[in-house]
C-alpha cells in the first residue's frame, strides 16, 4: 500500500522530497495492516496555495487509496518552507500505548 500511496503521489504531484510513514503500529486495535499514515511532502505546486488547498490536492492526487486508509496525517510544505524548518511535528502515541 506504501508504494501505491508515493506511486500516485509522484504521478500527480512534483514531488521534491517524499516521505510515507507507517503510524498504523502506534494505534489501538492494530492488525498488521496499514490504517495510519503520515504523508510528508515537499513541492513546488504548493506555491501559492494555502494549507486546505495542500492537502486537496494530496487527497486528489490519493485517488481511492483515501477510502482504504483510517486516518491520515498530511505535512505539505514548499520548497523554502522546507529549507527554513525541516521539521514537522509528530503523532502523539495512541492511548494503548500509555
């Protein structure tokens, strides 16, 4: 499933860097399946968009691999975003893991 997600991703997207995370281990009731994703994605078709318009066009770019995944996370930034601040702020740990 990972590698639909950066397939579709990089066929609709200009993706500068790319990173997919598996969060699906950090949450309750996990199956070995992926339910939790955390998409990290630079570009320069960010430009000029505002965060709702990002992550439309993440969730476009997803195609139907939206409707196979719980939940999903999304850090779009642009190019010089990126060069200011390569950081992004993790998932907190789900409840069964306290």
């Amino acid at each position: 499933m990972i590698n639909n997600i950066k397939e579709n991703l990089t066929k609709n997207i200009c993706c500068n860097h790319l990173e997919i995370i598996d969060e699906s281990p950090n949450h309750g009731g996990y199956s070995g399946s992926l339910s939790h994703v955390k998409i990290l994605v630079i570009s320069e078709d960010f430009e000029g968009l505002n965060l709702i318009k990002r992550h439309q066009l993440v969730y476009k770019a997803l195609e139907n691999l939206v409707s196979k995944i719980h939940a999903i996370s999304i850090v779009s930034k642009t190019i010089d975003e990126w060069k200011k601040s390569p950081d992004f702020i993790p998932s907190p740990d789900c409840a069964k893991n306290k």
